[in-house]
C-alpha cells in the first residue's frame, strides 16, 4: 500500500512541476506585460519618456514576443525625433503583428523621416492593405512620394486622403504645393484660397504667398507672406519672399529692411545670405551682393548656389576662372549662364555671346539685366534697331536704375538722336536731380536741339538749364552756353 501511495505520490509532484513547467511556457504567463504596457502607455502620453522606457525594458524580461512593448519603444523614440531607433523598434513589432492597424503608419512615416523612402513606400503600401480608407496613411504615402520627386502621384495620394477627411488640412495643403510643382496654378490657388480662409497658418499663408510670386502678383505676395510672418516670425521662407518681391520692385531700402527684420529675429544662416545677396543683384548692388555671398560661404563653404551667384560676379570684373570651373555641370544655372555670355563677348564672339544672353533669359526672364548686355552687344555689331530694342526692355524693367538711362541716352546722342535722348535724360533726372552727368547731357541735347531748330523760346530754355547745372556743380559746356548766349543776342538784335 505504501508503494501505491509513494506512487501516487511522486505523480503528483510530477504533474505539479509539469504544471509550474507549462506556467512558464504558456502565453498567460505574459498577461503581466499587458500592466506594464499599460503603465508605460499613461507614461508616455504624460510625456514621461525616460520612465515609460524603463518600465518598456522591464517588460521585455518577462516577454520579448509581446509586440506592443517594442511598439511603444518605438513611440518613445518617434517622440525624441530619434526616428531611426524608432525604426528599429517599429520593425520588430510589425514583425510579431503584421496585422497592427497603427503600426505600419508609424514605422513608415519614421522611415520617411529617416530618409528611407522606398522603405516607407513599403510601409504605406502594406498599412493600406490593413486600412484601406485611412486619411494619414494616404498623407505619408503622398508625401513619400513627394520627397522622391513623384509630384503627379504624390497630389493624388493627397487628394485621396482629403477626399477621406475634409477637415485633413494638411493634405489640402500638400495637395496645393504638388500642383504649383506641376504647374497647375489654378487649381492650386482654388485650395489656398480656401486654406487662408478657413484654416489660416503660417505654412498655408506663406505658400499662398509663393503661389501670388510665381505669378508675379506682388501685392496679393506681399500680403500672405506678411500674414505668415504674423503667425509666426519664425517663418524664414516669408522674409525672404518679401525680399524678393520688394528687390524685384527696385526698392533698396524695403530689400534692406526686411531682410534685417529676418536678422532681428535670430533668422541668420547662409541661406538668408544667399537670398539677401540675390536680391542685391537684382538691384545692381554687386558688392553687397559679394558680402552677403562671403557671408554665406563663411557658413557653408560648400554652398553650390553661392558659388553659382559668385561666378557671375567675377564675371562682370572680368573674371572668368569660376565660371570654367563650374560650368560643365551647371550649364543650365541663369547665373553660369550669363557668366558663359559675357566670357564670349570679352572674347569678341558677339553673336555667340547674344545667344547665351537670350538664353539666360529664356531659362529666369526675372534676369532682366541680360537686356543691358544684349545692347552692349548689339553695339558691337552696329544694329541700332536691336540695341534701341534692348534698351528699351532694360529701362522697362528697370525704370529707377539711373545708369540705365545714362547708357542709353550716350549711345542715343552717338547716332545723333538727340530728342530721344533728350527724353530719357528728363526721366533720369526726375530719379535724381542732382546727378551732374544727367544736367550736364541734358544741357547738352538741349544745346543741340536748340541749334537745329532755332527760336528764342528753346534756347533761353536750354541757357537757363546751364545755368541751372553751373549752379548745381560743375558744369562741362561753357563754350555751348557761350554760343547759344550769342545766338539770343543775334536774334534779339533782328527782332
């Protein structure tokens, strides 16, 4: 009896180890995760991250095929902006439930900003398969599509994740800005008026301000890049719009002003210096172009665009050396362009030089200064009628640049038209007044005229002018105003 029982016995304590045995195999020995998982959940949504982990790394003792403990892990890290660990973290879990609703979402917007982009395309795919008709899924798919230049089919994953949710914004938005990608402006300025009207920020008003100077509407541009600044005066990209339009208005101190706002703001970088330097070429103020391009290459030594910019600057000194460096792989950059002209023309192939202008014009027509150099070239070739033409461009364009209309108006008293000339000096007398070389060939078209068509009226008119330049500074025709003082005598004298 004692034997039965001893056996008895012994499978009872057998059973009972098998029992602790299967205790620890089993998957309701992870039920205690579920705690942990859910304490670390509350962590994290109170932002106490360094804590969730921990409590994460515990749970990861008891359980390491729990996917959710390294789906959190990888919130955590998502949330730090440490998205390749997220990445790792993410993957696993997706590995233990390729089933999850939510984490094929975030695995591939953390791949999209860790720049894995054909991976995140994966992960979107596979996260639609799960939830077909979801608005962020779309968003990430549209906008991983668009960090790979893929505008056409990134605008209809927007689209299609504006159509889910209409009150997904953002998705308009990004939907507006591929559309300005592919040109279609119309349509892009129907979602940003309605974007500025209904849901105002600082990115939505700033691109509607892009929109506006891309189709050179510079006071609806001014406006929305004025209402981003509000916002937000952190908005880098709104000053420099600003700075654009006002360089492009040729206004010097508006240029100036905003883009010292930027200053103000602790917006310095080589890129604010790029665009300040880009707008001072606009205005023909070539060395601030220089220091600002200096100054943004102090930052980024590195800095094609700068190095771009700087090569047209040499260029106009006569120096070519950057621009036969770069231009084999820019020669579709305005700047290297224009560089490539005038090297032609300093070597006296004009024609070739012409049509490297016009190309530069073809490729940015904002480069309006190419004009003045088109007629520099045409001179060379005699053609007076393209070098009026270009002239004429140039000043339109350009209508406060004084040195424009003192070229012009030289060249126009060479080939003996001096009305015209006459004409423009008065428009370049009315930017600046007291400029001695505008008096002074103003007196002397007038001087001119006067002798072709003589009558008192005209050559008191072109005595009193010369007067008026004596008093001013220092007057070049003393022997012109002589003459014509006797010429007033002769005919008083008659009459």
């Amino acid at each position: 009896m004692s034997d039965w029982i001893n056996n008895i016995t012994d499978k009872i304590k057998n059973l009972s180890g098998l029992v602790d045995s299967y205790q620890k195999a089993s998957i309701i020995q992870s039920l205690p995760t579920v705690a942990y998982v859910n304490k670390a959940k509350k962590m994290i949504e109170n932002r106490n991250l360094d804590d969730a982990e921990i409590v994460l790394k515990e749970a990861l003792d008891i359980s390491d095929q729990d996917s959710r403990i390294y789906k959190y892990l990888g919130r955590i890290y998502e949330l730090r902006t440490k998205f390749e660990d997220a990445v790792h973290y993410y993957t696993i879990s997706s590995k233990i439930n390729p089933q999850d609703k939510d984490i094929w979402l975030r695995l591939g917007m953390c791949q999209l900003n860790s720049k894995m982009y054909n991976e995140a395309l994966n992960s979107f795919e596979r996260a639609n398969k799960i939830t077909p008709i979801n608005t962020d899924v779309q968003t990430g798919w549209g906008m991983t599509l668009m960090k790979l230049k893929k505008y056409a089919m990134a605008r209809d994953k927007f689209l299609a994740a504006a159509k889910i949710s209409k009150y997904n914004f953002t998705a308009i938005l990004l939907s507006a800005i591929m559309e300005v990608k592919l040109c279609d402006y119309d349509s892009a300025e129907a979602k940003l008026e309605f974007l500025a009207r209904v849901a105002p920020n600082e990115s939505s008003t700033y691109e509607y301000a892009n929109l506006k100077l891309l189709k050179a509407d510079y006071d609806a541009a001014e406006k929305y890049a004025k209402k981003s600044i509000e916002f937000n005066k952190q908005m880098q990209p709104a000053y420099i719009i600003l700075g654009e339009i006002y360089s492009r208005r040729k206004d010097f101190e508006q240029t100036q002003k905003i883009f010292q706002a930027a200053l103000d703001n602790d917006l310095e970088n080589e890129t604010l210096h790029y665009e300040w330097g880009k707008a001072c070429i606009r205005l023909f103020e070539f060395e601030k172009a220089r220091e600002h391009f200096n100054a943004a290459l102090a930052r980024d030594n590195d800095y094609l665009s700068v190095k771009l910019a700087m090569a047209l600057l040499d260029a106009l000194n006569g120096n070519f050396i950057l621009v036969d460096e770069l231009k084999e792989k820019n020669g579709n950059n305005v700047y290297i362009q224009e560089g490539m002209a005038l090297e032609k023309l300093s070597e006296g192939r004009v024609e070739d030089a012409i049509d490297m202008f016009k190309k530069a014009l073809r490729t940015d027509q904002s480069k309006t200064y190419n004009y003045l150099h088109l007629a520099r070239a045409y001179q060379l070739l005699n053609n007076n009628y393209k070098t009026k033409e270009n002239f004429e461009k140039f000043i339109r364009e350009n209508p406060k640049y004084l040195p424009g209309f003192l070229e012009y108006s030289k060249w126009l008293i060479s080939i003996s038209d001096f009305a015209d000339a006459q004409r423009k000096l008065r428009k370049a007398e009315k930017i600046d007044g007291n400029n001695m070389s505008v008096l002074n060939l103003l007196f002397y078209t007038s001087y001119t005229l006067a002798k072709e068509n003589v009558c008192e009226y005209n050559i008191k008119e072109a005595i009193s002018l010369a007067q008026k330049v004596k008093a001013a500074g220092s007057f070049e025709y003393e022997a012109e105003k002589l003459e014509l003082e006797n010429i007033l005598e002769n005919l008083q004298e008659k009459s």
